[in-house]
C-alpha cells in the first residue's frame, strides 16, 4: 500500500458513537477513537480519554501539538514556569493548548474518574496506534497500575516518536534550565 492509499479518500460525512469505535489502553487510562489520522487524510486525530485517580502522564514534551478539553473531572496540569515545574488545577469545561516542544504532564489526583477529548497532530496519533493496547468490545479496561515492563514499553514507543520525559520529580526549587539541562528536553521555541 502505498501512503496515498493509507488515508481515507471518502469525502462524505461520517458518524460514529461512543462504544463503535476501537479502544486501547496506554498505562493505566484508556482512549477511544473519534478520529485516526487515516480519517481525516493524515491532518489531525481525536480521542476520547478516561484517566482513572492516581493516573497520569509524566512531564514531557514533543513537537506535536496537542489540545485537552476536560469533559468531566478535575486534573492536574504540569508546565514549566519560570521557577521551574508547576502544577495547576484545571476542571470540566476548561481547555488546555499545548505548543509544539512545550514541556506539559497530567495526573488525576482526585478520586474519580477524569474524562476529556483530546486533538492532535497525526504524529502523536501514530504514537498512540503504537502504544495503545487494543481493549476488545464488550470489555472493561483493565483496573490497576501498569507494570513496570509496561512502563518501559511505552517509554520506548515515545522516545521512538520523538519525546522527552523529565528524569526525575522536581521539587520547585530547581530553575527551568535545571529541568531542561537533568532531563534531556529541548528549549522552547
């Protein structure tokens, strides 16, 4: 197959509906497809998102753009400030656009499940195809922290497409050059 025949060439509207569509587990969340990049002829993808308490997603970054709207729940959201790592609160009904090479994380630190809609680039779509776990229909994701080996295969997957996780937890005294110079991550911009 060659890449013009790996896009869909369908021009008509198309719908689908919670449950229809493929899902996979990454770590401890699992996604659901709205959109694969196929569908939308390599230009963007869509997922739905279920972050369960204590799950998250360390502080990273890649050139990928990406965009969060929070549909239900409340989460934690990492950035680089100018004293370093910072976390802030974000809730249902609240939007987050993460840049291309910003450094950002997630982590769900209340008690209930977290669900949001997140766009972005068929780049970061390709690392998701990659990563996910397929959770068969009909099934429940499965409960519980990921293992360490799973951990490290998704860690590997990443690096593969391009990001750059954080090494260690900084406790705010570090500065933004400390994070980027122990961690391996790029400047901005």
């Amino acid at each position: 197959m060659d890449a013009s025949e790996a896009f869909n060439t369908q021009k008509t509207i198309q719908r689908s509906s919670r449950g229809e569509r493929r899902r996979m587990v990454i770590l401890a969340g699992y996604m659901e497809w709205i959109l694969t990049p196929a569908e939308t002829n390599g230009h963007y993808c869509m997922l739905e998102t279920f972050i369960p308490p204590g799950a998250g997603v360390p502080p990273h970054q890649h050139v990928d753009q990406e965009a969060f709207y929070i549909v239900e729940g409340t989460l934690e959201v990492a950035c680089l400030g100018s004293g370093g790592l910072e976390w802030f609160p974000v809730r249902a009904g609240d939007s987050i656009h993460v840049p291309s090479n910003e450094i950002h994380g997630f982590r769900n630190a209340s008690t209930t499940n977290t669900r949001t809609l997140v766009t972005a680039t068929a780049g970061l779509g390709a690392f998701f195809e990659e990563a996910g776990i397929p959770i068969a229909p009909g099934t429940s994701p499965p409960t519980g922290a990921p293992s360490p080996a799973d951990i490290e295969r998704v860690l590997t997957i990443a690096r593969k497409h391009g990001h750059r996780f954080a090494q260690k937890q900084t406790t705010g005294a570090e500065t933004a050059a400390d994070v980027r110079r122990d961690s391996g991550l790029v400047q901005r911009g």
